[in-house]
C-alpha cells in the first residue's frame, strides 16, 4: 500500500479503547501540520490532542457562544409595529 506524501500514516494504538463506542484496538493515531489527531475506525470518532496528549475540548454551544453573523436573505422584509392611538390609558 503507497501512500503518498500528502496523506499521513495512520498507526493502530494497541489495547486503546475508544471514548465513544468503547470498543478495543479501533483506534488510530496519526500526526497532520504538527498536531496529532485519533479516530476509531469503528464508529468514526475523531478527535485532536494536545502537546501532552489530551484531548482539546470543542466549545460547547450556548445561547452566549458568538456566532458569526448571518445575512438576512434578500426576500425578508422589516416590520414595525406603532402603538394604537386610539388606546387610552386607564387611571387607577
């Protein structure tokens, strides 16, 4: 099997159980522009380490996450909406 340059090799890590599926020597390692990253073959787990071997937690969403601004679609309209003049407050 040749791999080429571009693809990196992919090394099996004996007795390694996967976080996601639990299952044994389905684990691969294998090192891309410097940092090493993990998947199971089983289930497609794929994750990324750190210097020191720790898995580098993704940002959980949340209602404060940013999120890079959408552009409102060309077919959407602004409404506003005044208040009824005809309403008269009412004196307690």
């Amino acid at each position: 099997m040749n791999q080429t340059p571009e693809q990196p090799i992919k090394r099996f890590i004996a007795g390694a159980v996967c976080p996601a599926c639990s299952k044994m020597d389905t684990i691969r390692m294998y090192q891309q522009d410097g940092t090493m990253h993990r998947d199971c073959v089983e289930c497609g787990f794929a994750d990324t380490l750190d210097e020191r071997g720790n898995s580098v937690p993704r940002e959980i969403p949340t209602r404060v996450t940013v999120q890079p601004a959408s552009k409102p679609s060309p077919t959407s309209h602004v409404a506003q909406f005044y208040p009824n003049p005809k309403l008269k407050k009412k004196d307690s």
